[in-house]
C-alpha cells in the first residue's frame, strides 16, 4: 500500500523524494498508477525538503507501458501525456532508474524525465506498433530529439527493444548501474543536484532530418509494412518532430494516435496481444499441474522436419539424439542442420561458437536404442499410419518408462498411435510447422488417453522452444490443416470454374497473407505425397506433376520461374486449365475478386464453427493463434475467428447458404454458425 495511493508510494530520502509504483505484474500505467505519479510529482516539486526526484518500480520490472485493459473503455484522467507534461515541468532533477523493460508509456516516462539510469540487464523499447499503434505519449517527438531519427524510426516501427549497453551507447540512457540500481539513481540525482546541472528537457533539444531519410525509410520498408496502417503513422509522427515545433508535433502525435486506437487493425492486434496469452490457459489444467523433465531429447527421422524439429530442442540446449535408419540420410540430415546455423551464423545473428555449442548437443544414430534414456522422443517419419505405428512399438519397447512419446504427425489420429504402446497416457502430438525451426506455432495435440501432466509438459515445452503452444484436439487435420484443406479445395474448384492460380493468390496476397496457395504450392513442392505411379490426370495438380512441373525446385509450377526464381504466370499452365475445364464440360466464367476471396475464406470460417462445436480447440481466439502463427494469417486483422466476426456471422451465413444452393455441399453451414447469425452473437462470445 503506497502513501500516495494503493500502487504509488512517494518516500523522501535524505532529501531525494523516491516515487515508487507498485502495480504487479508489469507496472502498467493504470488510471491509478498515472494518478498517484501526477500527485507524487506535484508534491516533491513543492515541497522545500525535496532537492530531486527518483521515480522507480518495485517488482519484475520498470512501467511495461500503458494499461492495454484500458484501451476501449472511457478515458481517466489524468491521461498519460498530461502525466507526462507534469513530469517534464517539474521544477527539479527527475530520474528514471530503469530495471527489467521500460516499454511503450514506460520509457515514455522515462523520457519526459532529465536522466535514465538503467540495470545492466534492463531492456527499453516502444513496442506500440505492434498493437497496431504508435507510441502516444510523445515518444515520436522526445526519441528523435534524443537518438536522432534514423534510430528512432527503426525502434518506433519495428518495436523492437535495445539492451542497456546498446541504450548507453545512443544515449537513451545516461549511465548504467554497476550493483544497486536505486543507490545509483539517487547517487546520480545527489550529483545532479550537487554539481548544479541544468535541467535538459529533450522537448528542447534540436532534431533534424532531410525528407530523403524519410522516403528511404519507407522505400526500404515496404514490403515488411505492406498491409499494417500503423508503421506508416509512425513515420508521419516522426516527421512531425522534424517539421513542426514540439507542441505542434506532440498534437499531431495524438491525432495520428487517436485514429490508430479506435480503428480494427489496432483492435484486431490488441486482440491477438491477450489471445496468444490465453492460449495457455487449459480449463481443466491447473496452471500449477506438476510437469515431466524433458532434460534429453530424441528425434526418429532427419528430414526435414525431423532436422527442423532437432534444431528447436539444440537451440533451447537440451541434448539430442537423432536417428535414421541409413548412415547417408542420417549424414544429410545433420548436415542440413549444420548448413542452416552456419547460414545464420553468417547474417550475423549468431556466433561460430553458439553454432559449435548447439552441434555439440547433437548425436546422431543408427540405432534406437540409443533414445533409451531420453525423457522425450518426437518421431518425424514417413505419414503414413502404419509406419507411424511401427515406429511407436519399437520406441514403446526401448524408451525407459516415464518418458513421453510424441508425434509430429500432420493429420493422423494421434489416439490410434497412443493405442499401439502400452502407455497412452504418454503420448501425444506435437505438431510442427515447416519450416520447424522458424515457424513459431506447435499444435499440443490431446489424445483422449493423454495425461494432465503430459500435456502441461508439452505447453511448458512449446514455451521454452520459443513456439506459441495451442492445444487441439484429435481430428484429421486438428485445426490448422483441416482448415487449410477447406480452402485448398475451393481454391482448386476455382481454377476450373474460371479463375486463374495467379487471380487466387493475388486476391489473398492483396488481403494480407505473405502468400497465395498456387505460390506456397510451387514453393513447397507440388509433388508432395504425389506418386507417378498412382497419377490419373484427375487433377491439375497432378497433371502438372506428370508433366514434370513440381514447383520452384524444376522452374515451373502453377508458375514459370526464372533463374531468380522470379514467378510468372504460365502460358503452358493457363492451356492445361482450360483443357482440363473442356474435359469436364465446364462453361468457364469470369469469376469477381470478392467471389474468390469469399470462397476460399467462409469455409474456413464454417470449419472453424465445427471445431469449436466439437471441442477441437477450446476457444476462438485459440484457431485465430493457429492461423496467425502456423498460416501467416495477417496480425493487423486478428485472426480468422476475430475477421468473421467482424465481417459477422450473418453476412457469412447467408453467403454460405448461397454458395451451397449454387456448389453443392461443401458449403453446408455448420449449427453453430447458423445458430450465432440468427441471434446476432459473435465467435468471441462463445465460453
Ligand atoms: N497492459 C496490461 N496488461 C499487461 C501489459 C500491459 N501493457 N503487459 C503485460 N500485461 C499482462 C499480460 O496480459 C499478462 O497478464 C501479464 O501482464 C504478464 O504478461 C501511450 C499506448 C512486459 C515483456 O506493448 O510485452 O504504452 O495473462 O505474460 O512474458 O504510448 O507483457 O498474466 O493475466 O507477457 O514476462 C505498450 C506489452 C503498451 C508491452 C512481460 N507496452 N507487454 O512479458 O509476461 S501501449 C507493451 C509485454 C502504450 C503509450 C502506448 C510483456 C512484457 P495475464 P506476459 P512476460
């Protein structure tokens, strides 16, 4: 209980007045915490006794920006820029003592502070536009002024944070603090004070730069931006600070704010920004429920998921075993693992050495009796059930009891595989996404057997490979692929009906995804789980494997490539369209961008409805998760779940129902769909 009020403490200290907040968990700047500051503030200007003033957090971390929960509701005053302009007048030397991460309206407070002095593991950043902001509170106008603006719009716009040295060194901060770090802020306020130094606000400092900086900026920029409005308005509010007197720029600031926040992509990333916390939260799991030791992990098959798979287990550091059935397949996939850190290592983003350490956690084997002694075995083989069965019964018999049994399969019926071991309650999915090693999302796929403490164990392990771990269900596809097969098949009907593949991908490109599904196709390889033997020509898929067109791997897909791999749409593969359309008596017709992205997105929505009638996923905003991570799924519209209901149940339904009297049954709209469009509810509404 603070002296100012429940989360504000204001102590004097041999004449420095220490302003503590204390809001677990992250010292957001609630209507509180902004109240009992504003009072703090005012009174240590008044009081004589006081000589300066240190503001600091007690717990984790330092102000983690303004209270997100808040956004939506009626604004309190006193707002943070008004806050903050209370801060800045303050009659005397204010320091900021920064632990933990100083983000958004946190190093905003900071900033309209004199100085910041921050831990060596302290962290500051305006992470805002990834919320589908911009930092509001005169961090556009105060950064540039105090870092110049080159590195304020790389922070502003990607949101990344910057570390404390990296801080020091641009001058965001003014010293780092060796041993205690509240000692060092009053220490430096004692200086401050003795040594008579003025007050340097940055609202006074010059910033400037030439409109070129800025045009760059965005010139390199745009395709990262593609799609997102706020990294745009970053750049204006910015260029504001250049062109405009600092009041000036701080109202432009606050327009540009004003419309991010009321607008749906900053609601759709708000959305996502609690959605992905959620996730982890399983209703019957008490977040408390003991998990298993995953200290070894082994790995059956080094393909490429299995290699991608093996990398996320070496880059948390838990040692792996990897296993192949040939000495030349097991030699291919190791090196495969080495030639992507080495890769990296060569952008930069690691060193030698981290490759060395991380290959050092690695042993390869031709024998599963070396995963004898493994906590966790993640088999990543042929999809094929039989196999996938095998593989369990062998594994069943060698690994040591305790240990938990996974599968990487796709589609596959995870209880079916838990039946051929003697401990169902051990196995479980673990669904990666290729490429493993990158794409962030697992599905923890629950087997009717799966213990409690086996799937806790499987999220726990998500989070420290650094994936977002979604729980789903045993269905052919879970969530995510029996999703993506609604709209492969429309997307292929559509090519007979009328539609070329490059219309398809440009409709959904043009709607935010990094790419279409004729792209992802020819990226992926057209001929995965094709087999020359079996093809019939029944469809255009097939017949462009059968003419040898398997994707960018041959130069030519649904796409010619050039030698940059460069896409355009084909002559050869339009001619193979129509005569396939001719074979099946179909009368082609121009077909409207909306038709196709309709099409290809409401039956993705209905598969949604029955996933979550069928307890697939638990809620919503767990598949928008899914698509976000495991699809590319734009962030800026929330996920698939959170666009229906924006787009609303009804305007789908009655499409669908439309669809269905023209196409046929694949467009049959699930209970829940219709249920919700008769009553106006919303997805985000089911519990
Ligand atoms: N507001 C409200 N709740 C927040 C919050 C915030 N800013 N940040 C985190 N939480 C909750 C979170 O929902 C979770 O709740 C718990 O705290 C722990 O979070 C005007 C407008 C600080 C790096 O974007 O990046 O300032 O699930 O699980 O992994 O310019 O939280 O336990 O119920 O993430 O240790 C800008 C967002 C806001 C920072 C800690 N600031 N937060 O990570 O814990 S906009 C941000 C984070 C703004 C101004 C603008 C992370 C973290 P629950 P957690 P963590």
């Amino acid at each position: 209980m603070g002296s100012i009020n429940a989360v504000v403490d204001l102590a004097i200290e041999d004449g420095i007045a220490v302003l503590t907040v204390d809001n677990p968990p992250v010292n957001a700047l609630s209507a509180d915490v902004r109240a009992g500051l504003d009072d703090g503030i005012r009174r240590a200007g008044q009081d004589p006794k006081v000589e300066a003033v240190v503001i600091w957090c007690a717990g984790r971390t330092f102000i983690a920006g303004a209270d997100i929960t808040e956004f939506g509701k009626p604004p309190r005053d006193p707002s943070l820029p008004a806050l903050l302009d209370t801060i800045e007048a303050c009659p005397k030397p204010v320091v900021a003592a920064i632990h933990g991460t100083a983000l958004g309206g946190g190093l905003e407070t900071a900033l309209a502070s004199n100085w910041r002095i921050a831990a060596p593991t302290a962290k500051m950043g305006l992470p805002e536009v990834k919320l589908g902001l911009l930092p509001g509170a005169g961090g556009t106008q105060r950064l540039p002024r105090l870092v110049g603006v080159q590195p304020a719009l790389e922070m502003i716009t990607s949101g990344t944070p910057v570390g404390a040295k990296q801080a020091l060194a641009m001058g965001l901060v003014d010293e780092i603090a060796e041993g205690d770090l509240k000692e060092a802020a009053l220490a430096f306020a004692r200086r401050a004070v003795s040594e008579g130094r003025p007050l340097r606000k940055i609202r006074d400092l010059k910033v400037d730069a030439t409109p070129e900086v800025f045009a760059e900026f965005r010139k390199a920029n745009a395709r990262k931006f593609r799609g997102f409005e706020a990294p745009e308005a970053c750049i204006q509010a910015v260029e504001a600070a250049v062109s405009l007197p600092v009041d000036e720029g701080l109202k432009r600031e606050r327009e540009l704010f004003m419309k991010l926040v009321s607008g749906d992509q900053s609601r759709a990333q708000r959305h996502v920004f609690f959605a992905e916390r959620e996730v982890a939260r399983i209703p019957d799991i008490a977040a408390d429920t003991p998990t298993l030791p995953v200290a070894k992990a082994g790995v059956v098959g080094a393909g490429t998921m299995g290699g991608g798979i093996a990398m996320n287990f070496l880059n948390a550091g838990i040692p792996t075993t990897i296993v192949e059935t040939q000495q030349a397949a097991l030699d291919r996939g190791v090196a495969t693992i080495r030639k992507n850190y080495e890769s990296t290592a060569k952008k930069g983003r690691m060193t030698q050495e981290d490759v060395e350490k991380r290959m050092a956690l690695l042993t390869p084997s031709l024998a599963l009796e070396d995963l004898a002694d493994c906590d966790l075995v993640i088999e990543a083989v042929f999809e094929l059930m039989e196999v996938k069965k095998e593989v369990f019964g062998k594994l069943d018999r060698i690994v040591k009891p305790g240990a938990i049994l996974a599968t990487n399969t796709s589609y596959l019926d995870v209880n079916e595989i838990a039946a051929s071991t003697s401990r169902p309650e051990l196995v479980v999915g673990l669904h990666f996404f290729s490429p493993a090693n990158v794409m962030k999302l697992l599905e923890v796929v629950r087997g009717k057997e799966t213990s409690k403490p086996v799937v806790a164990t499987a999220m726990k392990l998500g989070k420290t490979l650094g994936k977002v771990a979604v729980q789903v269900g045993v269905c052919h596809g879970f969530v995510g692929n029996r999703m993506l097969a609604a709209r492969q098949r429309e997307a292929q009907k559509l090519l007979v009906e009328g539609a070329m593949p490059w219309d398809v991908d440009r409709v959904l490109l043009d709607f935010g995804f990094p790419m279409g599904p004729f792209a992802m196709g020819d990226l992926a390889g057209l001929d995965l789980g094709w087999k020359k033997e079996t093809s019939t020509s029944s469809t255009i898929r097939e017949i462009l494997n059968e003419m040898d067109r398997r994707g960018q791997k041959t130069g030519a897909g649904f796409y010619d490539y050039d030698e940059n791999r460069k896409a355009s749409p084909s002559p050869v593969v339009e001619k193979v369209i129509l005569d396939f359309a001719a074979k099946q008596g179909v009368e082609r017709r121009q077909i409207s961008d909306q038709e196709i992205l309709e099409r290809c997105l409401y039956p993705m929505v209905n598969e949604g409805a029955k996933i979550l009638e069928e307890g697939v996923a638990l809620r919503s905003s767990d598949i928008d998760i899914v698509w976000i991570y495991g699809y590319g799924w734009p962030v800026y519209r929330g996920g698939l779940m959170f666009w229906a209901d924006l787009v609303g149940p009804a305007v789908i339904a009655e499409r669908m129902h439309d669809f269905q009297a023209r196409f046929g049954d694949d467009f049959k709209v699930s209970p829940l769909l219709d249920r919700l469009a008769k009553d106006g509810g919303k997805f985000a509404d089911l519990k």
